[in-house]
C-alpha cells in the first residue's frame, strides 16, 4: 500500500492534470460555439477562408497543416533513426558523446531562431532551385519542421537502443547473424515501442509548431492547385491562429473561428496521445 504521503501527491497531480484539461477544452468548446452554432460541421471541409465575407472554411488550413507534417515525417524519421543506428552501433564512444551534444543543442534552439535561418538560407534556395516566385511553400514549411523535429527523434531512438543489452547483440552474432540481421531482428524489434513513442512525440511538436512555420509557408488561405502541389503557398491551422489573432475582435465569429481551429488541432493532440498509449508490440526475446 502507498504510503499516505505519495497517495496524496499522486491525488494531487491526478486532480491537477484533470482540472487543467477540463478547463482547456471547456474553454475551446465554448469560445468556438458560435462558428459551430452559425457554419456547422461543414465548414472542416469549406474550401474558402475570407473572415471580412463571413467565409470561414477550415479544408486549405487542414489540407496545409497534413502536407507539412507528412513532409517533416517523411525527411526526419528514417534521418533521425539513422542517425540513431550509426551513433549507438557504429561510432566509438567518444564521438557518440558529442554527437548527443550537438543533437541536443540544435534541441534547445528557439524555433523562431529555425524562421529566420529559412528565411536567410532556406527560401533563397527553393526559390532559384524550382524557378518560384518566391520560396514560401508546404515544401519549406516541411523541411524546416524536419529540422525541428529531427532531434527529438534521433535521441529517443538512440536511448532505446543504448538500453538493450550487449548480450542480446553477441547472442544473434553467436547465432551466425550478420550485423544487417542484427540490427533488424534484435535490436529494432525491441527498440520500436520507445522509436515510436519518439516519432509521436516529435509529430505532437510538428502538429503544434507556429512561428517558424508561420514564417515560411506563405499563409495564403487557398487549397494548392493541383491538391499535391507542395511548391505553393499556403496556410496551415497553427500559423493561420497566429498570424490572425490580433486582428480578431474578441468575442467576434472571427474570433471564435480562430478559436475552433485551435480545437481541430487540441482534437488532432489528443489523437496522438491516444494512439502513443495504444498496445504496443511484443519486445523480442
């Protein structure tokens, strides 16, 4: 039984945890109700977003906020596992011990410090690279999230594998296993439930990202044309909040529509907690 103090503590936090949550989303519910009460559910599929004709659609900020994430995933999961792999399996111990240190700076880096660095480097180049107007696009927005989220990734990963022991390796080598066989059938086995609990929370960080993002995509409220055109300008949910809110009356349909954009993306939050939590595989023996 739990000693009285440790009861009471835990109590606490429970309670703390539960109140904070409630009044969050009390507060998204009840500020966005208005657009809802007014538009309806339709409006996360209405393609136009111009708040001074009362046209308040969510599809071009969805649509936006999916291909920049899908974007920054597809760069920094298979970077940042490989990252991973070679620091914990191949590097010497030393370089492993400042290759975590570099990891962890470009950790601590403020992500309007990413914005100004795309700004400086990054859209020059997508810009005299793909002959663009200007570089502002989904694609910049994805690769400066990947940059972001790569550090997350890489040094979740690489604890996992630090964690299985060095028995487990000289046991498949003793089995006649390569290290290719290895690596696959022992290490990353055991390894994922922690990789993918990195890859979600790296997601959550992606999902929820405003300013850099804000600085890079473009912010046109428009659907990109073709649907897959990552070179356009467009908006996404968080840089949309950001880049509008002070111009929103409070308590206007503006407002509350900024307001239910912020709840899309608490919706889509809570999804990610429930699919990190979600039955993990069975670990190799």
């Amino acid at each position: 039984m739990l000693k009285s103090p440790l009861y009471l503590l835990l109590i606490s936090a429970c309670m703390v945890a539960l109140i904070s949550a409630t009044v969050l989303f009390w507060f998204l519910w009840d500020s966005s109700w208005p657009y809802w009460q007014a538009f309806g559910i339709s409006q996360l599929w209405a393609p136009e977003w111009y708040p001074y004709e009362s046209l308040y659609g969510l599809l071009p900020a969805i649509i936006g906020t999916a291909w920049a994430i899908f974007i920054a995933m597809i760069i920094a999961v298979p970077c940042g596992l490989a990252a991973a792999i070679v620091s914990s399996e191949i590097l010497p111990r030393f370089w492993q011990g400042w290759l975590r240190l570099m990891v962890e700076l470009l950790a601590g880096i403020p992500s309007v410090v990413y914005g100004l660095i795309a700004l400086w480097l990054l859209l020059p180049w997508l810009q005299n690279s793909f002959d663009l107007l200007t570089g502002h696009s989904l694609l910049a927005a994805g690769m400066i999230l990947s940059l972001m989220i790569l550090p997350t990734i890489m040094l979740m990963s690489y604890d996992a594998l630090r964690l299985i022991p060095i028995e487990q390796r000289e046991a498949g080598m003793s089995l006649g296993m390569d290290w290719n066989q290895c690596l696959l059938r022992i290490l990353l086995p055991q390894a994922w439930p922690s990789i993918r609990s990195g890859i979600l929370l790296a997601l959550g960080r992606a999902l929820g990202e405003t300013m850099a993002v804000m600085l890079v995509v473009g912010s046109m409220d428009r659907l990109p044309q073709p649907i897959y055109n990552i070179l356009e300008p467009a908006q996404t949910l968080t840089s949309r909040i950001g880049r509008e809110m002070g111009e929103a009356a409070f308590g206007s349909m503006h407002f509350s529509a900024l307001i239910a954009c912020g709840l899309v993306l608490a919706v889509m939050a809570i999804c990610l907690s429930l699919l990190a939590q979600h039955h993990k595989p069975a670990v190799t023996q």
